[in-house]
C-alpha cells in the first residue's frame, strides 16, 4: 500500500533536519528520506579514537542565519571562539602577521603605511557596502575596483576563501562572497565535540515531536500526480505520495529526480552549477610540537592550517590536540590527489615540525564537495525557476540560497521551506483569501514597525504572525483584523522584553532603523505603511523611555484608533486598566508632541541648514537649532560613532563641522523622504554611508540622529 506524507523530506543533514523542525510543530505528518547510513550530510562528525573530526575545518558564524536559526529552535551550541590575533600569513617560506586584528594591522611587515591605510578603508567599505548592488560582478572584478594594492588584493582573496571556502574569484558572484565576508567578520565558533551535537539535537527534537526517518533510501524520481500530490519514487521501486516534499539533495541528484518532468533548457543549466570543492587533512597529536602557532593561511597558494581544539572540546583526552590543514580547490584544478596529500603534510610541517611523531590518528579527504554551488552570476534566475517549476516542491540546502552559502545558506532555506509550507496550510486553515492577506499585512508591518523601531524585525514578526494564526473561525474581517493585532502585540512584546537586555549591551546611542518612502530600493515600504502618525524618527526613539505595554496601547489607540475596549482584549487587561497605561504614556512622550510634521516646512529649514554649512555660515546655524540641541549618532559599535549624545550647539556644530573636513571626494547627498520627514541621506565611495534625520520644534532643530550602522541602512 502507498504511503502518504503530508510532508516529505529527502536529505538529513543540517538543512532537512531544520525544516523538519520547524514542521514538526504543526500537526502536518513529516517523513524523512535519507539515502546514506547515517544522519547528519556533512554536518556529521565522526570519532576515531577518541578524536572528534568533523569533514574538515568547520566554524559557525556569530552574526550567521544558521546560529540564530539554532538557537531559536532551542538547540545549544556550546564552544569558543577563536581569536582574530595571533594569525600568519606564508608566502615563499616567509611569514607575516595576518592583519585581521587592529593591532597586527598596524604592526605586520606585509603592509607599509600606506597599504595599512588602505587595507582599513577596504574593510570598513565591506561592512558599510550593500552586497545586492554586486550582483551582477565577479569577486575579482570587485576586488579589482575597490583596492588599488596588490598586497590589500591579495588580503581580500585570502579572506574570502577563509570566510567561503571559494578559490574561484574570477567566477564567483561579487554580491554572495561579499555577504559571506561582512558575516565573517562578526567572529565564528568551534564547536565542543563537533558539529554532531547539532545534529543529534535536532534528530531528537523532531523524532520526539513525531517526525518519522527512514535511512538507506534513495529517491529515483519525485513526479506529480493527477490528483495534485507528488509521487516520489525509491530505488526498489516503492511509491511514497507527498502532499509536499522538500529536496535538500545536491542540484545534480535534484535534476535526475527530475529530469523526466523539467524544461530540458533549465535542466541544462543546473546540470553545469559547480560545487564548491577543497582537500581536508585532519589530524590529531599527542602534543603540539610548536604551540603557539594555531593559525596559518597561505597568501599565493590557496592554504588553511587551524588547530581547532585550542579553543572547542574535541577530544577525550584532555592533552589531545585536533587540527585541520585544507587545500581551496578551484573547479578548473587538475585533481592529484598524491601531489596534494604531500602539499599539506608538507605546510604541517613548516607549522609543526617533527608532527608525525605525536600522530594519534589522522583522515586525508583530497576531493571533498563544501558547498552544493559555487554561487556565479545569474544562478538566481535558475533558483528561482526551479523553486517554481513544480507546485509543492521545495529546494534547501547550502545551495539554495540567494544570499547566503554554507550553513547559513542551509538553515535559512530550509526555515524559508518550512514557513512557505506552514504559511500555505495556515492560510487555507484560516480561511483568509488573497485579498485579505494583502489587506492585513500593511496594517500588521505598520504596528509592529513602530513598536520594534526596525523593518527587518517588522517584516519577520508579520511573517510569525501569519504563521501562527491558524483555526479562525469565519468570521468577518473585523474580527480577524483584531486576532492578527493581538497576536502580532504579544510577539512585538516578547520580542521588546529580550531586547530590553540586549540594549544594555548595545555600544552608543540607539537610533531607530530609518525608513526610506522612495524607490531607492526593491522593497517599497509606502506600501507597507498605513498611517503617517507616529512615524518620525524623534516619535520612534521616544518610545524607548516607554515599557513595552505602553508602547502599545499609545500606538494602539493614538495612531490606529482602536478603542479601549479592543486594546484591553488585545493586551489581555481590564479596559479601566488600558487606559491608566495609555495616560502614563502620553505623559512620557508629551515633550515631542509639538513636534512639526509639515514636510514643506520642514525641508525648507534642512535645505537651510545645508546651505548654511556649505557657506560654513555659523550664525545662521545657530539661528537653525535650538540652545538645548542634541546629536544622536548610532555606529552600533560597528563603524566610528559618538558613543555618547553630543549636547549644545558649540559641541554638535564641532563635531558635523569635523565630520565634513574628512569625508572623501566622492562624497554627495541627497534630502529624501524618510519616515515621512525630511531627511539627509549620505553617500560614500558610491555606498550608502549614514541618513541624518532631525527632530524640528517650533522651526528650530532640537535633535539631530546619525544612524551609520551598516546593518540599519536600507538596501539602495
């Protein structure tokens, strides 16, 4: 008899074993097909003599998608990260200090003093730049624009092949190696007894909640049927029905699936993706013969040595020492696999001499794939295609996303996987038409965009929300418009409750993300916004000083009307107790409330205080903002920022007069319409540098807010 699944997925690694995470909390029937032994696809780690060895060097970005998604399917990473000095750099037998630290920056011999400046200028370009603007580069054409220093090419080379492991700069897409970089600079974690524990906790979690894997199964065809559902079938001829099925196979094991039932022209162009290769020697010692040399990158030849242990749990034997040697392959490499092994015993040994004394065991992988696709210009399209060639059928993997490689590219396609499915079932569960979800999600983003101060923020707890309301009655569209909001408060208030504590750790001032209303980029959020009150940058930092509950009822009743009666349902509070909330809040943010909104006005007075400053007209500036003026810049302890408000009109004067003595020769600006106010948006070396928004009173400027946090400006 045939199965039938509601779900099935086919691949148990990282990316299938979140997916079926996040479906196991829903009451959809989860099988997954794994074709191999064990669990785990290239996250497993295997022990061999009480030695854990992941498949080579393995680290977890901090900033990553993967660790976030992790951690909030509840699963522990526990281990430590390792330190950005300390490195070298080899070439020709001659060794260098890596300047990935702010003091070997300044201290290495590869650089001369010019070098090292550029070297900063190239790294604060790469956190500040929009990666989406690069997509229809190379790397290496990238590389070629931005550093004028062989030396500072090289360094960037070096560190995209760390941060990716791709050694193909002249085919790989610019936009993707750049994200990946910004990434990697946050910092990355080693993994206490390997990248298994991840694994093992997500199998458990998911076979607890019910999901069902069967092992030593291979998938021969996945078609559709007659009746909607996907027929998948298995090597020995079985038949498996799935009302949906999600593929974390590589492209080319997807394409054989397929084959039979996809256009032959995108068949063609899958078939030639390129996986991203490299050659692993992972070795264990009894001791370190040299132990302070931890970390080695080659700068000509394409080299990794790291001995991971130092700073993760990866053996039984406390005195053991793991590390890893790793040779970046390129796709037009000629593979031999002697000449290899003896390039990395040969590297081992200029880093630890004498290291195959102390061998405990070692494993030599000369041709391994790290990730599904080496990401090139135009595999969007092909992505894209795919993902909508056949209804029910979803990608994940390392290999699936726009974005992101790696892990990070395998946990957030497959979420992505996940919620497009939950989000289908849920939609027709609650009965909410198209036009409906197009109604409710303007006003959804509007109220959570407020309350959190943040559009990414906003759009992910739009997108929960949606998700998680299922079982509504059909009732009318009051009513449900009243669920939504309920539901979205109580997730903009646990989320306001964690980010409570995470503020106190936050480096300078904290400014609202800002808020562009033009097509200076894809998303256009005049559509997403609904009401213009409540909406300037000075309203939105106020509502800091507010408590979460506040901060909600004031937008619930001030800005969107709802009555006492519906906000009380809304919080979960009595209607008497609603409003003393909503009294205190008004108290709190009653020093904004004369705040001008008339934009004409407005931008007058800006256009005025720009013209003033490019006369360096400083009477009139004083005439333009107030004796209590206040400078708020938010750097987010990324990019050089005042790391305390600037107060009176001496000190903020000093400081913008300063910042415009050092701004570049390819600097410009534009007044845009931000957050429905005027504002300045900066330009630097043609990227978006920072938005100066103002807070206007009574026709003066009483507050002046910096936002430079790269990842609180819009994409442009």
């Amino acid at each position: 008899m045939t199965q039938k699944w509601d779900v099935v997925i086919v691949g148990s690694g990282l990316a299938g074993l979140i997916a079926a995470n996040y479906l196991s909390k829903t009451n959809l029937s989860i099988l997954i097909l794994e074709k191999g032994k064990h669990i785990g696809g290239r996250a497993r780690t295997k022990k061999i003599n009480q030695q854990y060895f992941n498949l080579g060097p393995h680290a977890l970005y901090k900033r990553g998608k993967a660790k976030s998604i992790l951690e909030e399917l509840g699963i522990h990473l526990n281990g430590k990260s390792p330190k950005l000095s300390g490195g070298r750099l080899m070439e020709d037998n001659m060794e260098y200090a890596a300047p990935f630290s702010p003091y070997e920056v300044f201290t290495t011999s590869y650089l001369n003093w010019k070098e090292r400046m550029e070297w900063v200028g190239v790294l604060m370009k790469v956190m500040r730049i929009n990666p989406e603007k690069l997509k229809n580069q190379t790397f290496q054409q990238w590389v070629k624009q931005v550093a004028h220093s062989k030396k500072v090419e090289s360094l960037l080379y070096i560190l995209s092949r760390l941060a990716t492991y791709c050694h193909a700069s002249d085919k790989a897409n610019a936009k993707v190696i750049v994200s990946n970089l910004k990434q990697s600079i946050g910092g990355t974690l080693y993994l206490d007894d390997g990248w298994q524990t991840i694994i093992d906790q997500l199998y458990n979690k998911a076979t607890l909640s019910g999901v069902q894997v069967q092992t030593h199964t291979l998938v021969k065809h996945i078609a559709q049927t007659p009746q909607g559902h996907l027929k998948i079938r298995l090597s020995n001829d079985k038949e498996i029905l799935g009302k949906y099925v999600i593929s974390t196979t590589s492209p080319h094991e997807l394409n054989e699936m397929l084959v039979s039932k996809t256009n032959m022209n995108q068949h063609d162009r899958l078939a030639q993706i390129t996986p991203v290769r490299g050659a692993t020697l992972d070795v264990a010692l009894s001791q370190l013969p040299n132990p302070k040399r931890l970390f080695t990158l080659g700068i000509t030849d394409p080299l990794y040595y790291s001995v991971h242990s130092h700073y993760a749990r990866l053996s039984d034997d406390t005195n053991s020492t793991v590390l890893h040697v790793f040779k970046y392959l390129h796709p037009d490499d000629h593979l031999d696999k002697t000449k290899i092994r003896i390039e990395l015993e040969q590297f081992l040994d200029k880093m630890q001499p004498a290291w195959k004394q102390y061998v405990i065991t070692s494993r030599f992988i000369p041709n391994m794939t790290v990730n599904q696709r080496l990401p090139q210009i135009g595999d969007e399209c092909i992505l894209h295609q795919y993902k909508a060639d056949i209804p029910g059928l979803y990608i994940a993997g390392d290999w699936a996303s726009d974005n992101y490689m790696l892990a990070d590219g395998a946990a957030s396609s497959a979420k992505q996987a996940a919620k497009e499915i939950i989000l289908h079932e849920r939609r027709k569960k609650m009965q909410i038409s198209k036009e409906e979800y197009q109604l409710f999600k303007p006003l959804l983003f509007s109220l959570a965009y407020r309350m959190l101060g943040s559009v990414v923020e906003a759009e992910d707890i739009v997108q929960e929300t949606f998700l998680g309301a299922y079982q509504l009655n059909e009732e009318n569209i009051k009513n449900k418009k009243a669920y939504l909001c309920k539901m979205l408060t109580n997730r903009c208030l646990d989320m306001l409750k964690s980010a409570r504590s995470r503020r106190e750790y936050y480096v300078g001032p904290w400014n609202p993300e800002p808020l562009i209303l033009d097509k200076l980029h894809a998303f256009d959020p005049s559509e997403m916004i609904i009401q213009k009150e409540g909406l300037s940058i000075a309203y939105l930092r106020i509502m800091e000083h507010l408590t979460p509950d506040e901060r909600a009822v004031l937008l619930l009743r001030e800005v969107f009307a709802f009555s006492y009666v519906e906000i009380a349902n809304i919080i979960e509070k009595r209607e008497e107790n609603a409003r003393k909330i909503f009294s205190r809040a008004k108290q709190k943010v009653s020093r904004i409330e004369g705040e001008s909104l008339n934009y004409k006005i407005n931008k007058s007075i800006i256009d005025r205080f720009i013209q003033a400053f490019q006369t360096q007209n400083t009477s009139v500036l004083l005439e333009l903002i107030s004796e209590n003026v206040t400078l708020y810049s938010d750097g987010g302890g990324i990019v050089n920022a005042a790391t305390r408000p600037i107060v009176s009109p001496s000190n903020v004067l000093a400081l913008l007069y300063g910042i415009i003595k050092k701004v570049p020769k390819d600097f410009y600006f534009e007044v845009k319409s931000v957050n429905y106010q005027p504002a300045i948006v900066i330009f630097m070396n043609e990227t978006l540098h920072s938005i100066f928004s103002f807070y206007i009173y009574n026709e003066r400027i009483n507050e002046i807010y910096i936002t430079m946090n790269p990842e609180k400006l819009p994409i442009h």
